[in-house]
C-alpha cells in the first residue's frame, strides 16, 4: 500500500514538471505574432502605373498621325509645332521661332536616308527652304542643334517602353485642359545623361501624345489629329550648307584691309 502510494506521488510530481512545458511548446508558436510583411504597397501601384506608361508608349511609337501642338518654352513665349509620323516610320517636327535668336523656322526630320535639319522660309531666313544632313536615321541630334520638342515623338518612346530603363512612374493629375491618362516620370539613375527629360506624359488611350511638361517647356495638343501621309518629305534640298544652331545671328566678318 506504501509503495503505491510512493508510486503515485512521484507521478503526480513527474506530471506537474512535464506538462506545463508540453503546454508551452503546444502554445508557443499560435502565440508568436505573424512575420510582418515586408512588401508595401506603393510598388505596386508604382510597377503598375510603368505597365501602363509602357503600353501607351507603345502605342504611341504605332500611332502615324499628323498634328499640332502649342508648345510654351521657358521664356513664355508659345509657338505652334507641327508633328508627322508618316506611315513608314519616317517622321518630321517643324518648330517656328527656334535658329538663329528665334529668327528662322527649322525642321528636323528622320528618313530612310538620314537624319536632317531643315531652314524654312521666315523672317530672318527669306531664302527657300533648304536641308542639311545630319548623320544617319538613328544618330542623335547634335546637342547645339537639338530642339528637343521631338523628342517625345521620336527616341523618347522607346526609353518609356523599355523596362529596364532607370525609370520611376506614377500617376500624375492632368494639366488644365488636356485629356487622356498623365504619368510622372523621374529619373533613377545618378548619372547626369539621363535617357529622357523628367516630367509630366500625357496620352490617350490610342497612343495619341496630348501632352509633355519637361525641362524644354510644355507640349499641349491642339486639335485633332489628322491622318498620316504614307512618308515624310523633306522640306527642300539637301544641301552642303552648315546647319542653323539656336544661337543669335552673328554679323560677317569684316574683309581684312590690305
């Protein structure tokens, strides 16, 4: 009869050891809060809104049309630009106000033959138009010699549908007047040659550019666009003339005296 009783206490007493540490390992790990989740949401709607640019750029890089644009620059001055994208790929801006101190309208132009600067007929170019060539239809535009406002039409599109280009979108609220869905664009990268101007795109949902705010001014689409012509055409001859630059006229140099 002892030795049960013996028995049975040193159960009891392995029992009140063993349990509550069964108990603890049982309820330990409900008890542990849940790993807090690392992701935020923002990406999200950041990685959304690059898709989104990226499709419209797309988009835009198969819309051929013919337009306008009302472009202000930083000296407030508003100027109407003329845009083609004909239906081969070629592609044509006409900028008023921008060679030599604002005197001569120019053209820029890229072909299957190159890419071009054209002198147009104005105030301080009474001459015919004429053209002079650039380099070849992927070249860049000499920066003196670069207008910018066709950027956006031209090798600007293919950087926006690039995802792999060091770019930060959102969404971004319209300008006054412009319809279609805007995007904020910001650089990524530290490096000063950043492959697009930040700011502000606007685009309908066929691709149509209704708006640009960067470092070069503001692009607002005036009017409809009309259809496209199956290729540009430049403006004039191809001449060996020396390409206009934005700089004001310099007078000739005066014969030197014997």
């Amino acid at each position: 009869m002892h030795a049960h009783l013996r028995a049975a206490r040193l159960l009891t007493g392995a029992l009140a050891i063993v349990l509550p540490a069964l108990l603890a390992a049982c309820t330990a790990d409900p008890s542990e809060p849940a790993p807090a989740s690392t992701g935020d949401p923002a990406p999200a709607e950041v990685d959304g809104a690059r898709d989104e640019l990226a499709a419209l750029a797309a988009a835009a890089q198969d819309r051929h049309l013919t337009a306008t644009y009302t472009w202000t620059g930083a000296d407030g001055a508003a100027r109407t630009v003329s845009v083609t994208s004909a239906n081969d790929g070629t592609w044509r801006v006409d900028v008023p106000g921008w060679g030599r101190g604002g005197t001569v309208d120019v053209s820029l132009a890229g072909t299957a033959d190159g890419l071009f600067q054209c002198a147009l007929p104005s105030a301080g170019r009474p001459e015919a138009a004429s053209c002079v060539r650039l380099g070849d239809p992927d070249d860049a535009v000499p920066r003196k010699l670069d207008v910018r406002v066709q950027h956006p039409f031209t090798d600007w599109l293919e950087v926006l549908t690039d995802r792999r280009a060091p770019l930060a979108v959102s969404p971004a609220t319209p300008p006054a007047g412009i319809s279609g869905q805007c995007y904020s664009v910001d650089s990524t990268s530290a490096s000063l040659n950043a492959p697009l101007d930040v700011g502000i795109y606007c685009y309908r949902p066929d691709g149509t550019p209704t708006a640009v705010r960067a470092a070069f001014g503001t692009l607002k689409l005036a009017g409809e666009p009309g259809p496209a012509p199956a290729t540009v055409r430049l403006a004039g001859p191809v001449t060996e003339d020396e390409p206009l630059d934005a700089g004001s006229p310099t007078d000739s140099p005066s014969p030197e005296t014997p």
